[in-house]
C-alpha cells in the first residue's frame, strides 16, 4: 500500500493548482495514518531528487509543488520565450517589505516609513503584480491603499503572509550574519 500512498501524494501535488501543504494532503488521505502520509512524502521526495530526473518536489514554507531543476533552466526558458525574473532593487525590496509588514497602507504611510518618497517604486511592484490597490482610506484626500498579493507570497516562497519573519527572527538572523 506504501507505493500506492506515494502515487497517490505524487498526483495530489501534481493536480493542485498552489503549493500543497502536509496538512490538506493529510486531509484529503484521512484514511491513511500520519506517520505512512509523512514517510511516503519524504521518499517521494527522495525519489524526485535523483538525478535521473528533470522534475523535482520542491518545499516552500510547509507546502509542496513540482518544479523544474535548475540546471535545466536555459533549455525551458527557451521553450516558454520567457525572460529571467529580475532581481529586485533595494528601494523595492524595502518598499516591499514595508507593505508586507504594514498592510493595508497608502503611500504617505510608506514614504514615512522609509524616509523618501515611493511613488516610482509602487509603481514598479504594481507593474510586477507584487502588489495590488485595495481600496481608499477614508481620510482627506482619499489616498489609495496597498497590500501585496499572491503572486508576491509566490515570489518570496511562502504560504501565507504570516509566515514573514518576525522582529526577533530577524534580528537572530543579523546577529548570526555578524559573528
């Protein structure tokens, strides 16, 4: 039966339209144990990880998704005609962030968080779909409101925004960096 779980994680990850997270597989196999769920996904994933294949399981903040291997990305780029995702601009990454951290905000919110003014960069991320306007605030003026989206959680590999770091993550993270 162990096989038949493995094949049957394989198509649930290959048929859902998003990352696939322990949970919901678990959910959807309610008639198997925990334990054979969890030990299945884990073969299966050493499985992808041979080198006799093009495919991969790839984990993102607790969820799963094929995806290609990297060594292959010229070749597929070249199928798709797509170009290389570009890197993000410091300014963008920072705007990004204050977005993420802040949401729902409006540009002055932005601005004076990062101390200069950020109306080319949301541009950009609106552009990019990172972002997206929710609405107005109900304030003079009535400024327009930013949150980011979900092409920005894919982006950054997350599942949800609450899955960002925290404050003391960070922090842990740049005191690790230092030493």
């Amino acid at each position: 039966m162990e096989n038949r779980l493995k094949e049957l994680i394989e198509s649930l990850i290959f048929a859902s339209s998003e990352p696939l997270s322990l949970e919901r597989i678990k959910i959807v196999l309610e008639e198997f144990p925990d334990e054979e769920i969890e030990q299945a996904l884990q073969k299966l994933i050493a499985g992808y990880g041979s080198d006799e294949r093009g495919i991969e399981i790839t984990g993102s903040a607790g969820s799963y998704l094929f995806s290609t291997k990297p060594d292959f990305d010229p070749w597929i780029r070249q199928l798709l005609r797509i170009e290389r995702k570009n890197k993000l601009s410091s300014a963008a990454l920072e705007t990004l962030s204050a977005i993420a951290y802040h949401q729902p905000v409006t540009l002055a919110e932005i601005s004076a968080l990062r101390g200069v003014d950020s109306t080319h960069t949301l541009k950009v991320l609106l552009q990019r779909k990172l972002i997206k306007i929710v609405g107005r605030k109900k304030s003079p003026g009535r400024p327009l409101i930013y949150r980011t989206t979900d092409k920005f959680l894919t982006y950054f590999g997350l599942s949800n925004i609450k899955d960002l770091p925290t404050e003391e993550e960070i922090s842990k993270i740049l005191e690790e960096e230092k030493q």
